[in-house]
C-alpha cells in the first residue's frame, strides 16, 4: 500500500500538478497585474467591514473559517517534513508558491461569490461545485469535485491532522506507540465530534474566537525565538537560496527536492487553488465579489507568514534537520535550545489548537458539498448525524496511520481538487478579472464598491444575488 500510494503521490505532482500550479499562478498573477501585491493593504481594510444583514456571516468571520483550515498542523509539521526531506531550500518554494498562489485564491473566491446561492433565510452558500454547475454548465463535473472535497476534507486531511498531532506526543516519556496514538485519537474525535453536531454556525463561533489566539500565541513564540538569534539571519537566508538555487540537485531527484517538498508542503498549508477556501468565501455577506476575494488571498499571506516562523525557529535553534527528526519532533527539539523541557511543551499546546481548527474548519466545507449533492439543500438529519459520527471515527483511525501513508491520502486526495478547480477557474477567469476591474474604477472614484451583475455584463446570468 505505501509503494502504491507514494508512486501515484509522485506521479501526480511531477509533472501534473507542477505545471498546472506554477502555470495557473503566473497566469492569474499577470492577468490581474499582480493583484496580491497591489491591493495587499487594501485586503486588510476590506477584512474588518461589517456584514449589511444583521446575523450574517462577515468577511472577518469567513477569512477566520478558511484560516483555520490552512493554518493548522501544516503550519508547524508540514514545514518541519519539508526542511528535513528537502532541505532549507524548500522554504524559498513554499514562498514562491504563496506568492504566486495568493492570485489564484483572489480569482477562486472571487468566482465563489458572484456564482453564490441564496439560501430561504437570505444567507449564502457556494462553492466551486457551484461555479461549475451554473457558470461551466457541467453538474458532472460539479458533482465530481463535491465528492473529491470530501473524501479530502473529511477524509484525508482530518487523518493527517490527527495522526500530526498526537505525533507531538513521541518526546514524552509516557508515549507508547501501540497505545497512545489511539488515546488521543479516541479523545479528539469526541471533542470534535462534539463541536461539528452543532452545524455551520457553530464552528464559525468556535474558530472565529481560537484562530486569532491560536496565531498570536504561535507567533510571539517564534518571534521571541528569532530576536534570540538574529546573528544567524544571514546564514540562514544564504542557505536557504543557495539550496533553493541548486538546480543540478534538484534535478537529479526531483521527486525528493526542496522545490518538490516546498511545493506539496506550500501547497497543503496554504491551499491556494485547491477549491476549499471558495466554500467559506461564498457564505460572506458582502457588497462586492473582490471584497471576499481580497480577504481570502490575505488568508494565504497570513498562513505563509506561520509557516516562515516555524522554519526561521528551526534554522536559528542550529539543530541539524534528518529524516528521523522530520515532522514534530524537529520542531520541538529546536524550541528546546532556547526554552528548555518546557519548549517541547508549548509546541504541543499550539498543535492541540491548530489540530483542532483544522479539523472543524475542514468538516464546514464538507457540510457545503454534502448540501451541494443533495440538490442544494441541507441533508436530513440523521444522514449528517451518522456523517458527522463516521467522521469522528475517520479522525480516530488516523491517528494511527504512519507518517508516509497520512501525507500520501492528503497529497493524493488534494491533488485531484486541484486538478478540477483550476482548470475550471482558468476557464472563467475572464469573469473575474472583469469583477475586479470593476472593484478598482469604484475604488478609484473615490465610491464603496457595490457590485451588479450589469457592471459586467452577467445580468442574463443565473445569479441569485448581484442583480
């Protein structure tokens, strides 16, 4: 099962999705004439607007949903697999794949919500499963990214998410590894099972008040750690372009390179381009379509930032990456140098709380698909309480599963999301850039930004808001 899993996991991301990623990104980056750097400081003015319907989902509470989603446990031992598989050099890819990406997440989200739907109480709800159905025509299609976003979500993902958690646990002294990882799979699988009974709604609350502390708790960590040493910056930003640079090294194992683990780690933590962050994007009640797309690709600019801190805490601690310290116990034992026993100790408080909201964040945009296939209506309710208790237990059993096989499912699973959802926004990215240059005369003219459909010629559209 491993040598399948990892040949088909090579497979698809050298060439595939190498070429798609990188060729999508520059794409969307030209075309909107590099939107994620003009309009950075306009995305954070955008995030904190208010909602026009009282009780509505903001933009500020759905960049919250789909940070929780990317920022989680990718942020911590997604990049630690990455420095010790690749070396230094998969950082500077990870960064190129943020910079690149945060234009195809402009573009995803934006498509989110103009093709939004309305749901009987004037909320919203969308997707790329939507912009598929409505503005491609194709339900096949739509259908067959709903499935794949689950299978992802609440399978492989949540299983990665579990598994690197209780992976936190292996310094302890107390860890057995035929008993442990089933404890705390067991504990978390309630907690969250727990949490997702209480709908949408529900997890909105709880990761819109555990993001923020969960980000700023991990950030004055790692900020602490490299005012410690900032000597070390030069050393370390010359090592990691000189390994990023190195391209008779990559190229002679490019499936094991830092550009190769840079790209599947950047990609995993961030989710550029995946589709999901475009479900969260849709429920947002907001006056424009740009509006939500900003705020979105600021969420990849958010998680990039995390993931830097975690490597620069790494590359400062002066501890040697290798295979066998890949994931977790890298991260810890850097942590260690500066803060003792009780490094190894915070580093497990924050994966606690970045597992967490990952794996509730992760079931919101499953419970968008589920609707989606059950013809845009929510499932009844004994279908989602036996879904929501077979994802508890999916979380449970991936616990257990070993470090090779839980990254495979998650790469393998994301990898088709991908290979939907961007072809498709390539498909009607003209749509979006005109949404945008719509956003821009407003801003120009010194008006708030209000989009119709008319402003760009979709009024004969089947839209349910922007008429």
């Amino acid at each position: 099962m491993s040598a399948f899993l990892d040949y088909l996991d090579g497979v698809l991301y050298y060439p595939i999705l190498i070429i798609v990623l990188l060729g999508a990104g520059l794409f969307f980056s030209f075309k909107t004439g590099f939107v994620q750097l003009r309009w950075l400081i306009q995305s954070i003015r955008v995030v904190m607007e208010k909602p026009s319907k009282e009780g509505s989902i903001s933009s500020f509470q759905a960049l919250m949903v789909s940070t929780a989603s990317r920022v989680g446990t990718g942020n911590i031992v997604g990049v630690s697999t990455a420095i010790c598989l690749g070396g230094f050099g998969a950082l500077f890819w990870m960064w190129v794949i943020a910079i690149i990406g945060s234009a195809t997440a402009f573009i995803e989200s934006t498509l989110a919500q103009v093709y939004k739907r309305r749901d009987a109480n004037g909320d919203s709800y969308g997707g790329p499963a939507y912009y598929i159905e409505h503005a491609l025509h194709n339900k096949t299609l739509g259908a067959a990214f709903a499935i794949s976003l689950i299978l992802t979500y609440a399978g492989g993902f949540n299983m990665l998410a579990a598994y690197n958690l209780q992976s936190t646990f292996v310094v302890y002294g107390f860890y057995d590894k035929t008993v442990t990882p089933w404890i705390i799979g067991a504990i978390l699988a309630v907690l969250v099972g727990y949490c997702v009974m209480g709908g949408g709604k529900r997890i909105v609350r709880i990761t819109d008040k555990l993001v923020p502390i969960m980000g700023i708790f991990y950030v004055l960590l790692s900020i602490a750690i490299i005012f410690m040493h900032l000597d070390k910056l030069p050393g370390v930003v010359s090592a990691v372009m000189s390994d990023a640079m190195n391209f008779q090294k990559i190229f002679a194992g490019i499936s094991g390179s830092c550009m190769m683990y840079g790209i599947k780690r950047g990609l995993y933590s961030n989710e550029a381009g995946v589709g999901s962050a475009p479900n969260a994007a849709a429920a947002a009640d907001v006056h424009h379509p740009a509006q939500q797309g900003l705020v979105q690709m600021l969420s990849v600019f958010i998680d990039t930032v995390l993931c830097t801190s975690t490597a620069l805490m790494c590359m400062f601690s002066g501890i040697v990456p290798t295979a066998k310290l890949a994931g977790a116990p890298y991260v810890q034992q850097a942590t260690q140098v500066d803060f003792g026993t009780f490094g190894p100790v915070m580093i497990t408080v924050a994966m606690i709380l970045f597992a967490f909201t990952t794996l509730i964040g992760n079931l919101f945009y499953v419970d968008n698909c589920l609707a989606y296939l059950n013809g845009s209506k929510v499932p009844s309710a004994s279908f989602m309480v036996k879904y929501r208790v077979i994802a508890s237990l999916v979380i449970f059993f991936g616990a257990a599963l070993s470090m090779s096989n839980a990254w495979a499912i998650a790469d393998i699973l994301m990898a088709v999301m991908c290979l939907i959802n961007i072809p498709s926004i390539l498909a009607l990215s003209g749509t979006a850039i005109k949404v945008m240059k719509d956003y821009g005369q407003q801003l120009s003219e010194g008006k708030k930004p209000v989009f119709k459909a008319s402003s760009v010629g979709l009024e004969n559209q089947n839209l349910d808001f922007w008429k």
